[in-house]
C-alpha cells in the first residue's frame, strides 16, 4: 500500500532528520572553497568540534565522507601493513574495523560478543596481556545495530593500564547527543564520527579527533593513502582551509548544528536524548515487549518483535502511518526493529512515535487492541525525569521545536 505522506516521519538511527536551521544554511547561495568567507567558516567549525571534543589541543577534522570512511581513515593513518590490531566487536558495526582492518593487510584480534552484549573490562584485559606487541585497540562507542553501548571510559582505562597501543574509538552513533564524549579524559587516541546521527546533518561528512599521540604512531604508518591523508589535511584545516574541493553547504550545515547544540548546551542535549531514552524504554516494556540491548544506547532503542513480524510491522509503520523507523541487519532481520530517538528528536516527538507505534502493533495482531499503554508509561518516565532534574527549557531557543523530517533515502 503507498504511503499517504509526502515527508515520513523519520525516527531510523540514521540519518536523522534535518533542523530548519540546518536546512537553510545549507540552502545559502554556493561559495567558493577557497574564499576567504570558507576560510571563516572552516574556522568557526573547527573550535566548535575541539569544544563539542573537549579536546582544545587536538586536530578535530571534517572529512568528506561517510562514516565507514573516518573508520577507514583511522585505519590507514595509523596501521603498518601485518601490525596486530585488538578489535572488539558485539554488532555489524564493530565487525567492521575488522573487515577495515583485514583489507588492509593488519592481524585483527577480536574479542567478538554475541549481537546485543557489551564487552567486560575482565575480557579486554585478557585479550590485551595475551597480545602485548598489539599495535592498537578498536573500540565501538554504541552499535547502530544492536543498540549496545559499550562502557567506552572503563574500557579506556583497561587499555591505559595495561598497554602502550593506540586506543581508537568508534564514536559514530552517539558524538554531539547520546552520549558526552571525552577522549582527552578518557584516554582515548583517536575518536571518529560522522555527520548524519545525533548531529542531524545529511549523510556526507566524517568527523575525526586526534590526538599529538596519535600523530607520533603515524609517522611510522605504511598503509596506502591519498584521500584520507589526514596529516595533510589536518594540516590544511589548521590554516582553515581543506585538503580537496569540500561540500561546502554539508559543511555550513554542520557548522549551524554545533551552534544550536552550543546554544542549547551540551549537557542539557545529552540529558534530552538520555530523558526520550528512558522514556521509549518504558514504553516498550509496557507493551511486554523486550528490548535487545543488553547495555542501551541513548541513541536508540531496539525492540525484540516476536512470531517473525518484524517486517510487516516496519510496512505498517512506514506505509499506514508515515513513520519510517529501521529494520534489524544481517542476523537481526526481521526479529527486531530500532527506534532512533538522537538529534533533534523532542519529548512530544517520541510519544506520537510511541502511539502509532501500539497502534501498528494490533494491525499485525501483536496486541488486542490500542489500550495506550504505551504513550502512558513514556509520559510518567519523562514527568519522573522532568521532577528530578528540571530541563531548562530557555536554554534552548523556540526554533530548536523540529520540524517536519526530511526522509534521506540512505538507513545506516
């Protein structure tokens, strides 16, 4: 059945959907990459990224690309072709920096766990004595497709204590929302993310923090590189300008997403995503469903759908009722479904998810009938949340209210 909704709603855990703000400044008139007015906005970006990194003395780039690419560019910058590399993986997206890893010719150790289990710091520490002469350590700060959120600053601190190797962190799902990142205090090298999750940006742009320790191993890197050359083209962003011809309105509308997080105030966006979170959590164990995350993301919430409907409920959503929410990968297809909650995603937001939500769920002849159970759960976790800790809703202007998403036809 074809949907009725020009725009679907979109709720996927990427790409998110697209601030007012952010569309109009990436709908500005095109200007040259190498005019002095880039040049202020390249500027302007990169304090931005050090204070949103909380890494004023690191290179923070911007790097045209996905962010399978940053993943690629944090390979190839910092391995040695046969050098060993420790990878924890627990979903599609760890198993990633091995597939990275192994093209390239490194050895990958895998502390591998099954899909929707977080690694224990006892298991890192087992695998880093055995494997002494590991070059580096790769972590996944929460898995897109799982939900998993690793214990990223106990796993940090397990590398520091036992191991010179570099430490690079996967921090694609939850950077700039769903969770504070802090590679400086942490002990983290290298940490990568990309435009178009909590950061509510098109798809396109790879993020990079990198660290002067982490600059000293490249030296020695021998893996091939042009592209993703990032010693040139942190080089060139110190002078504010690019290495190549950059999508230059990608660019400003990820320069008005930093200002829009800096307004509103990274601590209050990361208890807003933390507040929907709990709220969407809620609501699922209301419905007697059960979430498949053993440790979840703030980012997003996957649900277990039983009897194998996953499928049909996901056509539901998107064809009855315009919401496009995404389906489980690889050996998750078709037993759950993840709910994205990250970017610009409200309180009122999630609950017209939520309600629609029950509602696809008797369509499918999971449920009786629509009881909205749901939506009263998620309504009592945030009026729980708002009683304890009071968001402060003048911190963030009346034009942070989201608009109508924009559907990216690209699910992650």
């Amino acid at each position: 059945m074809a949907s009725s909704y020009d725009i679907p709603r979109l709720f996927a855990p990427g790409p998110t959907c697209v601030h007012e703000r952010v569309r109009n400044a990436m709908m500005l008139p095109l200007m040259h990459h190498r005019s002095p007015e880039f040049r202020e906005i390249v500027a302007e970006l990169r304090a931005a990224m050090t204070r949103l990194w909380h890494a004023p003395d690191w290179d923070c780039i911007v790097v045209p690309c996905s962010g399978t690419g940053a993943m690629e560019g944090a390979v190839v910058n910092f391995m040695r072709s046969g050098s060993k590399a420790i990878n924890v993986s627990g979903g599609k997206f760890g198993e990633r920096w091995a597939e990275i890893l192994s093209a390239y010719g490194c050895e990958v150790i895998e502390v591998r766990k099954p899909w929707g289990r977080a690694v224990a710091v006892e298991e890192l520490a087992e695998v880093l004595e055995a494997h002494p002469d590991a070059r580096a350590v790769y972590l996944t700060s929460a898995d897109t497709s799982t939900g998993v959120e690793h214990p990223i600053s106990e796993l940090a601190a397990c590398v520091r204590q036992r191991s010179d190797a570099l430490l690079i962190v996967d921090c694609i799902c939850d950077f700039g929302g769903a969770r504070d990142i802090r590679p400086v205090e942490w002990g983290i090298d290298v940490a990568v993310s990309a435009s178009q999750k909590c950061l509510g940006v098109p798809p396109g742009l790879g993020l990079a923090a990198i660290s002067p320790r982490a600059w000293q191993f490249a030296e020695s890197a021998d893996l091939p590189r042009f592209y993703f050359d990032w010693q040139l083209e942190a080089e060139r962003q110190r002078e504010h300008i690019t290495k190549n011809t950059s999508p230059v309105n990608l660019i400003r509308g990820l320069l008005e997403s930093a200002r829009m997080i800096e307004e509103e105030g990274l601590e209050q966006v990361v208890r807003r995503h933390a507040r929907v979170a709990e709220a969407t959590r809620a609501a699922v164990q209301a419905l007697e469903l059960s979430l498949f995350a053993e440790l979840p993301s703030n980012g997003l919430t996957v649900v277990e759908i039983p009897d194998g409907r996953a499928a049909a409920l996901y056509q539901v959503l998107r064809d009855r009722y315009g919401y496009r929410v995404a389906e489980g990968q690889n050996q998750v297809k078709n037993r759950v479904l993840r709910l994205g909650h990250m970017g610009q995603v409200s309180e009122g937001d999630i609950l017209g998810l939520l309600h629609v939500f029950e509602s696809a769920l008797v369509d499918v002849g999971l449920r009786a009938r629509h009881t909205g159970v749901a939506v009263n759960a998620a309504m009592h976790s945030l009026a729980l949340a708002e009683s304890a800790a009071p968001l402060d809703i003048e911190g963030a202007s009346n034009a942070h209210a989201p608009p109508a998403p924009v559907l990216v036809e690209q699910m992650s």
